[in-house]
C-alpha cells in the first residue's frame, strides 16, 4: 500500500483535481507517517508547558499582576465608588497602596499553581488530546481550568489570606474603609475581599495562559519545536 501511495502523491500533484490529497499530503511529517494519538498529546502538554512556564511565571514576580493591564485586580464594583471618592478627596496614595496590596496577594498566590498545572498536562489523554487540538482558540485553556480550579482557589485563598496578613493589607482596607464610611451622606461598607482577589487572580492566571495559547494556535513563528510544528499544522486545516 505504501508503494502505491507515494506515486499517486506524485501523480496528483500535477492534477488540479487532487487538492484535497495534497492537503492531506502536507499534514505528514517528513517520514511519510500520520502523526500517533500520542505525538498529537505531546505536542498540546508541550504547549501548555510553554503558557506556563512563560506566562503565569510572570505573574508571580513582583508587579506581575499590578502593572499588567490585562490581568491587574481593581476594586470590585460596589467598592468602586470608594476608590473614586477617595480620589475625589485628595487621598489618591491610599487608594493606590490598597489596589497595590491585592495585586501583590495575587502574586504571592500564584507561585502555588505550578504543580498543580503539571499534574493536570500530564493527565492528559489521547482522546482529550484530539478534541483540545480541534477546538477552539482557547480548547487547552478551558481544558486546565475546568481541571485545576477547585485545587487552585484551595490553594490561593489560604496564601492571598497570609499576604494580606504578611503586608498589612487588612490594616490599609481597614482604613481605607474607615476613612470612607466617614464621609457624609455614604453607605456603609465592610467588605472581605480575600474571595474576591482568589477568583481574580485564577481569572488572571488562565488569561494569560490563553494569550500563549492563541499565538501557537495562530503564529507559526510561535511554534518553537518540530513537535508544536507538526501537531498544530493539522489543526491549521480544520
């Protein structure tokens, strides 16, 4: 069958009506082998590998949440008006240093995702594997989050509890809160942020996970082995 296969390879390529076997043709790697369940499993843990080591590691180091745009955690939005009044009264640092102290718990936090992430590619099967590979910009992504989130809040919430403690953080909200509730005409408010900051900084670690994962998906140039090369140029034909 393989003797017959590869002149007939040759042959339409000088047919006009076999473009659909030259497409097919151009998903084989250069052994003239489909790629194995197992090659196209490797190629997605090796991906998701990359999101996290160069991605959520940059989470971790210092300003990794606060000065980054996309991932930066601000008041929830019924704490909002507190910021805004703040500001509107001259105390611009305070609401400055309280948005700081999130960010740094989230950062503290994040150290704790790596193992669990490794143990979850690992655990990836070859069926898994298939329809991550055909889904969408997002498929690995969604894939981790569904595997990891439940471990990841356990872990992030006692630390983002400790940083608070650690940096004084509850001592800035506490006065940030006092200072706002005096002012005239104001609802009260007394909120417990450690929930909130656990499910921004999980929102925060697969955003960027993504962000990796859609420049394998969509820049050649992105694919840094012959492994991502050849498993994601089946995907490229979908």
């Amino acid at each position: 069958m393989k003797k017959l296969f590869i002149p007939l390879i040759a042959l339409c390529l000088t047919v006009s009506g076999c473009a659909e076997l030259q497409q097919v043709a151009s998903q084989l790697p250069q052994s003239g082998v489909m790629l194995s369940n197992a090659d196209i499993a490797a190629g997605l843990r090796e991906a998701l590998d990359n999101g996290i080591n160069k991605q959520v590691t940059k989470l971790t180091q210092t300003d990794g949440f606060y000065k980054n745009q996309m991932v930066k955690i601000l008041l929830p939005e019924e704490l909002q008006k507190v910021d805004k009044t703040l500001r509107d009264i001259g105390l611009s640092s305070l609401a400055d240093e309280g948005l700081k102290m999130m960010n740094r718990a989230a950062e503290d936090a994040v150290k704790e995702a790596k193992p669990i992430f490794v143990s979850a590619v690992k655990n990836i099967t070859f069926n898994d594997a298939k329809n991550i590979l055909m889904g969408n910009d997002e498929a690995a992504t969604s894939y981790l989050r569904v595997s990891t989130s439940t471990q990841l809040y356990s872990k992030f919430n006692p630390v983002i509890k400790s940083s608070f403690d650690k940096v004084g953080a509850d001592k800035v909200w506490k006065q940030i809160i006092t200072k706002y509730n005096q002012i005239p005409l104001v609802n009260k408010v007394n909120p417990d942020l450690t929930d909130y900051v656990t499910n921004e900084a999980l929102n925060g670690v697969f955003k960027m996970i993504a962000v990796e994962e859609k420049d394998i998906r969509n820049n050649i140039n992105a694919r840094t082995s012959v492994l991502l090369k050849k498993v994601f140029a089946i995907q490229d034909n979908k």
